[in-house]
C-alpha cells in the first residue's frame, strides 16, 4: 500500500482542499480521483510526484492538459 494525497484544486487551481489516503497502486489512487472530481478539478500526488490531474466531471481533454485524466 501506497500514501496518497489527492487535492481538490478551485478554478484559479489552488488547493482548496486536500487528504491522504491508502491505495494500492496509481490507477487505485486515480479512481478516488475520478470519483472526486465531480464538482471541480483534482490532483493525485504520490509523495512529491504527481501522478495525474483529473478535470472535473473527468472532462474531455484538450492539447493543454498534458497531465491530466
């Protein structure tokens, strides 16, 4: 098992909220992600890397969302 930090990001991007959770793997950490990006945009952190940003509502993505779901 894996500490992950997964931080929900306002419009501007700055974390308004943020919490650590256990997790197998990256793609167990990036399913809380998606589920908690319902109203607004998230980022998965492992540590100091970060594994993905997931956009709210898991939103289209477009050539500047190198790092997000």
């Amino acid at each position: 098992m894996h500490n992950y930090r997964i931080c929900s990001l306002d419009p501007q991007g700055r974390i308004f909220q943020a919490f650590e959770l256990s997790c197998r793997d990256d793609l167990d950490a990036l399913a809380e992600g998606e589920r908690l990006s319902d109203k607004s945009a998230v980022e998965v952190w492992d540590g100091s890397r970060l594994v993905a940003r997931v956009k709210p509502g898991n939103a289209a993505l477009n050539a500047q969302d190198s790092y997000s779901l």
